[in-house]
C-alpha cells in the first residue's frame, strides 16, 4: 500500500486515479484549490485538502508524509507556459523538501514524435492555439529535465485525441516510447479510465524513470 497525493485530483483524469488508487488499497489525499467543490472520489482512505501546485511551499506541505505524487492538474485561466513552468519548479522543490521520491505526471500526446525528431505539434498546420497549450507542457517537461535533481519522475502522455470520458476501465492499455503510437483502425478511443489505470500501475511499478513515455491501446 501507498500513500499517494493527487495534485488536480477534482479533474476528469486525477479523480479516476485517486479512485482506481482507492479500488487497489492505497490511501490518497486529493489536493484541490477548492474542497468546497470537489466531486471526486471520498470515503475510507481518501483525505480532500486545499492545495496549490504552483506554490513549493503549498506542495511540501501537502505531500509530507507520502510516497508518489501525481501532477493532473491544469488550468485554462493561466497562460499554458506560465502554469505548467510555475507547476514543475514547484513540484520538483516541494516534493524535495516534503521527501517525496516519486512523481507520475500526465502528459500531452501532441509532444510525442510522429517521426524521428518531430514532434506532433511541430507538424505543418497544427492548430496554433493547440501548439500554446502543448507549448505549456513541453516548458514543463524541460523544467523536470533540468531541474528534476534527485525527483525520480516520469511523464504519462496519452494518444493525440479528446480522450472518452465515459469508457470504464478496459485494462488494455501499454506503454511504449517517446512516439505516438499506432492505433488499432475502428478501435476504441482511448479512456481517461484506462489512463488512470496506466498512472496506478506505474504507481505499484515503477517501469519508466525521467522520460516521458507514451501510453495507448
């Protein structure tokens, strides 16, 4: 069992963590702004606090006494860069100072490779208000690269698609590398349900370490 701190755990993917984390035994404390409105996971095992993933004092505070952390939060009031840059250089000094070993972080598809060395959101024609908002992940991802330390952490992107809200866990998902992966023609849209799977289990085994790791059917 672990005691796992859920950063965003009020969000559709870190309410599906902190409750499949809860269905397998560990405790978990959901981190919200807001705990007046949070609609995620309760009971036995799960403590809901107020929390600022931006703030490294915020972050030692709520994560002393834990094992892993999760990064689910996001915000769209923020510019990406400014959030996501503001979120790693907290997360990477709270977690050192609370002694947190451990972070699993949900990435974005659109900055896995669609070719040797291009990334999605590099490709002719992409989306400019997509690309500001992957541009906000990336800043973060080179923050844990550069200033990560001792933080074993990895980063969970999911495929390059609005992920199916509704889909309950199938238990088909697989991690791969640091491209986008294939996907099976007419298959099924990949879960937030199984992206939670895919974040509790590299929770109980830890597979990847300070990479960014693509995950799908």
């Amino acid at each position: 069992m672990s005691r796992i701190v859920v950063f965003g755990a009020g969000g559709r993917a870190g309410a599906r963590v902190a409750g499949q984390a809860l269905e397998r035994g560990h405790e978990v404390t959901a981190v919200v702004r807001d705990p007046a409105r949070y609609a995620g996971p309760s009971g036995d095992g799960v403590r809901v606090v107020a929390g600022d993933v931006t703030d490294r004092e915020s972050v030692a505070a709520v994560a002393a006494g834990h094992d892993v952390a999760v990064q689910a939060s996001a915000r769209l009031d923020v510019p990406s860069a400014e959030f996501y840059t503001a979120a790693a250089r907290a997360l990477t000094g709270g977690l050192a100072a609370a002694g947190v070993p451990r972070l699993v972080a949900l990435g974005i598809g659109t900055l896995l490779e669609v070719a040797p060395g291009t990334r999605l959101v590099d490709t002719p024609g992409f989306p400019e208000d997509a690309r500001t908002f992957s541009l906000g992940h990336a800043a973060e991802l080179e923050v844990f690269r550069a200033e990560g330390g001792a933080l074993d952490w990895v980063v969970i992107a999911p495929p390059p698609v609005v992920l199916d809200d509704r889909a309950e866990r199938s238990g088909r998902h697989r991690f791969g590398g640091e491209q986008v992966m294939a996907a099976e023609e007419g298959g099924p849209v990949f879960s937030y349900a199984d992206l939670a799977a895919a974040v509790v289990a590299e929770i109980e085994d830890p597979r990847h370490h300070r990479v960014q790791v693509a995950v799908g059917y």
